[in-house]
C-alpha cells in the first residue's frame, strides 16, 4: 500500500516534466495511473469479499507508537476503489476541460497528490496516519480550488475553504488525541475490537464533539456548509472529484468508521440526525434558489451529504445499508452531472440553467448521459437511485426516534431532488429544441466519454444490482455495523410497498414544484435579508475582524522603535523575575554578603571602578564616536572578569564580538546623522530608572542563585567523560561541539537566517517601494 | 580610515590572523578556542582588511583567483605553451602586460555561500553517525593521529562547519553595510 502511494506521490511530482516533455499526450501516464491502482485495488476484491481483512504494516514512529498501518475492508475498498475509479475519469476529463492550458502539469501534479491523499485516507488504519492525510487532502484542496489564481474570488474561496477544513482538522487532531488517551489504542481495528465501552468515559463528550466538528467541516454539514458552494470556483473537474465524489465524503467515511464505537451513545444519534436533517433540506432548498449549474449541484451534494449522515445517526441495519446504497448512487450520478455541467460550460460558455435550451441537439451523448443521471437522481425505476431512495425512505420509516421529523425531511429533500433533476435534464436538453443555445465549439471524446460511463454505470447497478455492487456494499456495511451477518439483498421491485407509493408521489410533488419553479424562487427572495446572518457572513466579517485586530495589536507593539522593544522585553523579564522572588520569596542574608566585599582583590575594584566610570561618562556624552568607544570599554572589562574567573572561551569570545561591534558601528558611523536629542528630558530619567530596576532585580538574582546552588551530576558527568569518550580537554568546547552539538546546529542555523534577515532589511530600499 | 600605516600593516596583518584563527580553530578541542572563536577571529581579519582597503580589494585579494592566459605563439609547441603559461602564472611579473586576463571571482562578495557551505558541512558530519548506524551527530573519530592538527573526528569537521559559518555570516553584515 505504501508502494501505491509512493508511486502516487513521485509521479505527480513529476507530472509538469512530463507535461514539458510529453505535451497534451500528459493525460495518457496519468489516466493509466488511477486505473491501474484500480485493477490492482480489484486482486483484494476476492479475499475481502470473503470477510478478510488485508493489512500492511510500517514502523514509522516507533518510540512514540505511531506506526503506518493499512487496512483494507469492505468500507476501505469500497472506498479506494470508488476514489480511483472516479480519479481515472476525471483525469481523462481534465484533458479535455483544461485542453491548452499551460499549466496543465501543475494541474495533474494537484490531483494526483489529491488522489494519492484520499487513498491513503480511507485505508489507513491508524488514527494519526488518516489525520496526516486529511490534512493532505485539505491542501490539495487548497490548491485546486486555487488554481485560476489570477482571480481574488478564486482566492478567496480556496483560502476560505482551507482555512474551514484546516480548524476542522485541528478539531480532529484534538479529538484523535484524546481518543488514543481514552482507549489506548492508535488504530481504528484496537477501537472496533475494544472491550470496554468509552461511551462511559468522562472524555467521551469532547471526544464526540471534536470528531463531529472535524466530520462535519469536511463534509459541508451545517452550519459549515457555505465553504463548498464558494469551493466550485475550482475547475470543473476538481468540482466533480473532490467536492462531490470524494473529499467532502471523507467525513462521512469517518462517521462511518466511528460509527460501531460511537453508535451507543445518544448525543451521537440526535446530533448526527437533527445537523444532517436540517443540512439535507436546507441544501435541497438552496439548490431551488439558484440558476448556476455549478451552484445547484454543490447545494444538492451538501443536502445528499446531510441525509448521509441522517442515515449514520439513525445507525439501524437498515439505515446504514440506505447510506452505503445511496452514497454510491450519489457518487455515480453527481459526477455525471458535474461533468456534463462542466462540459455544456466549456462549449456554451454559460452555466446558467435559464439561458441554455434544447442542448441534446448539439450535445447528444452528453444530454443521455445527463438524463440517465437525472432519472436516477429523482429516483425513477430501473435506476440504482431508485434503490437508494426506497432504501432511504424505509429507513427513515423504521427510524428509532423522530419517525416523523426524519421522514418529512428526507420526503421533502426527495422533491427538491426531482425538481433539480427536471432542471438539468429537461430544462437544458430537451425543453424548446428549437430556440436551441448555440455552441462555441461540439465537446470533444474527453469531454463526454467520462461523464457517459458514469451514467451508465448509475443505470447498469440499478438494472442488475445483485451481481455487480452488491456483495462489496455489503462488507461495507458489516464494517459499519460491525456485524458480520448483515445481508444486502439489493432488488427493484419490492412489490406494492408503502415505499414505492412514495416515491411516485414525490415524483408527482417535484414535477408540480418544477411547474411552479418560478414562483416559489421569487416568493423566496424575502428571504434574502436573512443570508446576512448566514455563516458565509460570518466568516467574512470574523475573518476581516481577525485582521483589523492583528494589525491593530502589531502596529500597537512592533511600531519601529527599537527602545520601545527593549523596555517590553525588559519589563516582562522584570515582572516575570519579581512574581517568582516574590512567590519563592528565597532568604537572603545581606550582612555576610557584605562582609564578603571586604576581601575584595584590589584588580576587582579596579575593574568596578573603570565600569561605574564609563557608564557614567556614557550617560552624559553627546558624541557617537565616545559612546561606541565607551561601551566597548565595558565590555573588554567583562571580558577581564571573565578571564579572572577563569572562562577564556567565554573571554576570548567577548573580545573579540566587542571588537566586530566597534568596528561595525564605525563602518556605519559616517552614515547616520547628527546625534541630537529626541527625546525629552523626562524620558531620559524613565529609562535609567527602568535600566537601575533591571539591574537591581538581575542583581538580587544572582545573589539568589549563589545561595542555592543547584546539585548537577551534568558537572562532573562532563568532566569525566570529557577526555575518554570525546578526545577533548576543553569541556566547553566538547560540550558545544559533541555532547550538545544537536543545540550548536540549532544555534548556528538560527544564526545564519538572522544574518540572511539582515541582509535582507539592509538592501530594502524603502524609496523605492520595498515593503518589509 | 585610509591611513598609510593602517593599510600598510593589515595587509601582512591579515594572513596572518588567518593563519592564527586556523590554529585556534585546530586547538579547540583541547585548550581555549573553537570553531565559533576562530571564526570571529578570521573574520575580523577580513573587517579590518575592508576597513583598510574597501570590499571590493578584499574580496579581489581573498576571495578571488586569476589567472593569467595569452595565445599560443607560433614557434611554441603545446608544452612549451603550458609551462609558460604556468610560469606566468606563479611568477607574477606586474611589470610584463597579459594578453588576456582571466579573473574567476571565488566568492564575487557572496559569503552566503560560505554559511550555506559551513552549515552543509555541519549537518555533513552529523550524518556520518548516522550512516555508521548511531544516531545522528554520533561522534567518530578517526585512529590516525595527523601532525599538527592532533585526532581527527567528526565534531572537529562540526567546529569547521561552525567556524565557516560565523565567518561567513560577518563578512556577509560587513560587506553589505559597507557596500555603499
């Protein structure tokens, strides 16, 4: 599994060479590579199918026991085979949508990284291994809904659909954290094999909430739904893959995968079926209010998204297999319209469903592929969304709690599915053939081949839907459950049920409501006023806050006055210093101490004298020159305390940076201007008196510490291993250089960044418009 | 700064600070000294060398190698080309005009290239305990003692790293703030 993706990740890597060198014919290596995974993803099909569990192991970090484990199930295959199935498409596609593009090898690099990341997503086994790759998949996000970035709209909605699922990936590290603290267990086969029940842990409610927010952010759930309609300012393609078919069901894969460890508990069921519920008919209604094709689909996809997660809250058998049915059937038929959507835009040059007319003139493979899809999205009979919707429909009956509430939403979210699919199909293809919009250009192979095979595949699985899909949705399911005798008998006629009865009315509802389409959008535009409190709003404004904020705060504290960044960071020293003398409140006692001064050696008081002098001196000095020449002299007499104290690296050290400080100053001397006196007087006093204060509370410090002494074994440790272990006499140096040269590394690459930092503000030349 | 006396006196000053920053550099590991000491120490040779002469002399006298090249004459054969050539070389005769002068700046005023090649070196002799299967920055010192330097071993290659690094990182201050 490691292997796959390994090769995932170099070839997209590679992918603008290969562009470079190969030109257009790029999507042949790129299309090969999905389908391969694929067929190779098929050899599994035998042994899962017959209820094993494949799994790969890597050590990765074992002191911490974090380790890569794969796991391929009945929900894991379906799921990586759905993934590069849908991938392999939509790069044949991709060709022809971005045809000449010139970055056409970034694009594939993107995706490829995408599709390497959901792979490893839905078949990871340990929690930390699936949260890098949810991370992963959040990026690429980033960066295919980026990637016109010449657009501020574009950018904007990438930035804002990575900053969502970025604070819902943060919500779930915290939630996996405390998961693994709970359980003990790092991957999700410990958790589903546990014994005990973590239901009753007094974590389990954070955990809960955390893992939701995480779920609920990646799947466009409400109230954190508004990122995917903005994310459709992504190509075409990336809409059909990631924010229909794959990605944004990743938080559903993860309810599911927590589902029989999470099942039991009841915040669990009424969050999962109110948030669901209320995200499906609020999806449903929204894709009523909009004319953009683009738009339309991302609302339907958040609505099919909340009645999947209804479907997890509800957790019975019948439920779950409703979820798993409809998911497919979702994905099948999504995809077809997203890619039909993508290709009427690149031939029309519009996305608007009032403007197009009669397109199956024109666009004959791609208005049957439509149509396909959009009778299996209204849910009619051969179709696999008819067995979808029946399943839905007997699941929301046989509903443990809210049998009403959860019906009516799933019966009214069904309606607005109809009339949604009368617009794609009806609307664009067939109504008024003869005011037909006219074409830029007739699609090319890539452009409907895709979306053909899809639709067809939504009518296969629901003509023969025992042979094909079948056996694999059923694992799936017993790895939701976590029950091994689950069966999925999949058919088409049930025989007179009360199902089926409503299903035809819910047809017969959503025909009358496409009837009167235009009424009830323009009943609908009182609502308006009320987007103000939307989230999208509130994002926006909390977003721009954030910033006002930050600026606010850094032209508060970094305003360009280095004396202002000395007093904070000295008063903060200070205040931290006095909080600990005064909590420890450490006894001194002073009269020893000055006892002690009277032994003091003449070349100590010397060296006292020369520093009290200078500094004095300093304070009353005009001239730059003096000062610098000044300061160097305290420093040289630092330097001979250090030596008096027998320290000759720490000496020889002071010297000579005494040294470079002069004559650095020098070199720059003769380029500042004439020292005058900025500041007024009584500044001048404020700043000795907080110098004095620093250099009383350093003072009363190192009193403290000389009175106790901290025991260390590290002394002598050094001392004796210094010569046998290390070949060194001086211990400093073999300190710095061996035993603690991990800490010099540190040291000497900050360095040499600061240094880089200084050349780069040195060279600004703010006259000529560099910012800093 | 342009004294006579100044100028005069860093111009043989300066080797021979170099000569001594390598040997406090070498003596590290057993008396005072180290690779950050003696990187300082170099330094401060070129700062003062600047100071006197300006960067571009500096960085012409260091940090640059010339050679000296002019066409075959006719009645020279290939060697006889070669050793004059050579000769030229290593026996400057200022007086004597070269055709052609070929001047290959080592450093042409970028000592990032100094921190980049100090921190290479650093990491460079960490990694060696890594692939004798220790753990990175293990320490390995070779059995042969060389004259003058004393055992040789990686944390003396880390000291080189560093020392290159400081140097690097003032002359890369000096020489930009000293620029215009």
């Amino acid at each position: 599994m490691l292997l796959v993706l390994t090769i995932c990740l170099i070839m997209a890597f590679t992918a603008p060479w290969l562009f470079k060198m190969l030109g257009r014919y790029v999507v042949i290596p790129f299309t090969l590579l999905p389908f391969s995974i694929f067929s190779y993803l098929c050899t599994f099909l035998p042994a899962v199918l017959s209820g094993k569990v494949v799994r790969f192991s890597y050590g990765w970090i074992p002191s911490l026991g974090i380790d890569m484990h794969f796991m391929l199930d009945g929900l894991s295959l379906f799921f990586a085979l759905l993934v590069t199935f849908f991938g392999g498409l939509v790069m044949l596609y991709a060709s022809g949508y971005l045809n000449g593009h010139v970055l056409l090898g970034r694009f594939y690099l993107y995706l490829t990284l995408f599709m390497a990341a959901m792979l490893g997503l839905v078949t990871s086994d340990s929690i930390f291994g699936l949260f890098l790759f949810w991370e992963l998949t959040s990026i690429s996000s980033y960066l295919l809904i980026g990637f016109n970035n010449e657009e501020e709209r574009v950018r904007k909605s990438a930035w804002q659909a990575l900053m969502v699922t970025g604070m819902g990936g943060l919500a779930l590290m915290a939630a996996f954290i405390l998961l693994s603290l709970i359980s003990g267990s790092y991957t999700f086969s410990d958790l589903l094999s546990m014994e005990t029940d973590i239901t009753e842990h007094f974590l389990f409610l954070p955990v809960l909430l955390l893992l939701l927010v995480g779920c609920f952010t990646k799947s466009a759930q409400f109230p954190f739904h508004f990122w995917l309609p903005n994310a459709m300012a992504a190509p075409t393609p990336v809409s059909a893959y990631l924010h229909s078919a794959t990605m944004v069901k990743a938080g559903v894969y993860l309810l599911a995968r927590m589902a029989p460890v999470m099942a039991g508990s009841e915040v669990w069921q009424y969050t999962l079926v109110l948030v669901g519920g209320a995200t499906a008919l609020l999806g449903a209604f929204l894709a009523l209010q909009h004319t953009d094709m683009k738009a339309i689909l991302a609302y339907t996809t958040i609505s099919a998204l909340g009645q999947m997660v209804t479907m997890i809250g509800i957790g019975t058998t019948v439920a779950l297999k409703a979820m798993m049915v409809f998911l497919l059937a979702h994905a099948l038929y999504k995809g077809t319209m997203f890619l039909a959507a993508g290709a009427i835009d690149h031939c029309t040059g519009t996305r608007d469903v009032n403007k197009l007319r009669g397109l199956a003139r024109y666009m004959p493979v791609t208005a049957l592929a439509t149509t396909l899809a959009a009778l299996s999205m209204a849910g009619l009979m051969p179709f696999f969304g008819f067995i979808g919707k029946e399943l839905l429909y007997e699941a929301a009956l046989n509903s443990r709690f809210f049998v009403w509430l959860v019906f009516g939403l799933t019966f009214l979210t069904g309606i607005g599915y109809v009339t949604v699919a009368v617009t794609l199909s009806y609307g664009i293809f067939w109504n008024m053939p003869r005011r037909a919009t006219k074409l830029v250009h007739p699609p090319g192979f890539s452009l409907y081949a895709p979306a053909f095979i899809l639709g067809l595949l939504g009518a296969a699985f629901g003509l023969i839907p025992r042979q094909i899909v079948t056996p694999i949705l059923e694992r799936a399911v017993q790895s939701i459950s976590g029950n091994e005798l689950v069966q999925l008998k999949l058919s088409l006629w049930h025989g007179l049920t009360k199902e089926l009865g409503l299903s035809v009315l819910t047809i017969l509802m959503g025909l009358l409501l496409y009837r009167y389409l235009k009424v009830v959008q323009q009943k609908s535009s009182i609502l308006n006023p009320l987007y103000k409190f939307g989230p999208n709003n509130i994002y926006h404004k909390a977003f721009s806050g954030f910033l006002l904020a930050a600026k606010a705060f850094i032209t508060a504290i970094q305003n360009g006055n280095l004396r202002r960044y000395i007093i904070y960071i000295i008063l903060f020293f200070s205040s931290m210093m006095f909080y600990v003398i005064w909590r420890d409140a450490p006894h001194i006692d002073f009269s020893s101490r000055a006892q002690l001064l009277q032994q003091l050696p003449f070349h100590d008081v010397v060296i006292f004298t020369l520093v009290v002098a200078a500094l004095l001196f300093l304070l009353g000095t005009r001239s730059r020159l003096t000062s610098i020449v000044v300061m160097g002299l305290v420093g040289y007499s630092a330097a001979l305390i250090y030596i008096m104290f027998g320290a000759p690296d720490v000496a020889a050290t002071q010297f000579l940076i005494e040294t470079l400080t002069v004559v650095i100053f020098v070199l720059l001397l003769h380029k500042l201007p004439a020292f005058i006196y900025l500041s007024h007087q009584f500044n001048k006093y404020k700043y000795i008196a907080i110098s004095i204060l620093f250099g009383a509370v350093m003072t009363y410090t190192m009193l403290v510490v000389q009175d106790h002494t901290v025991e260390s074994e590290l002394k002598d440790y050094f001392g004796k291993t210094s010569v046998l272990q290390a070949h060194g006499r001086n211990i400093v140096n073999v300190i710095l250089v061996d035993f603690r040269a991990l800490d010099t590394l540190g040291e000497i690459t900050v360095l040499a960044v600061a240094a880089l930092g200084i050349y780069a503000l040195l060279r600004m030349q703010p006259e000529k418009g560099d910012k800093p | 700064m342009r004294t006579l006396i100044f100028a005069t006196a860093i111009r043989i000053l300066t080797p021979l600070f170099l000569v001594f920053s390598l040997y406090i550099l070498l003596r590290g590991h057993n008396h005072p000294g180290g690779g950050f000491i003696g990187g300082l120490m170099g330094s401060i040779a070129f700062v003062f060398h600047t100071l006197a002469h300006g960067t571009k002399q500096t960085a012409k006298s260091y940090f640059s190698l010339t050679f000296y090249k002019y066409d075959r004459k006719p009645h020279h054969n290939n060697l006889s080309h070669a050793l004059r050539l050579l000769r030229k070389n290593i026996v400057r005769n200022k007086k004597e005009k070269p055709i052609f002068i070929w001047n290959y700046y080592l450093l042409r005023l970028r000592p990032t290239y100094l921190m980049a090649i100090g921190l290479a070196v650093a990491v460079g002799s960490g990694l060696v305990g890594l692939v004798m299967g220790k753990p990175f920055m293990a320490a390995y010192w070779l059995k042969v003692k060389i004259p003058l330097v004393g055992s040789v071993g990686t944390p003396l290659l880390f000291d080189t790293g560093v020392y290159l690094l400081v140097l690097g990182m003032v002359l890369k201050m000096v020489f930009t703030m000293s620029k215009d």
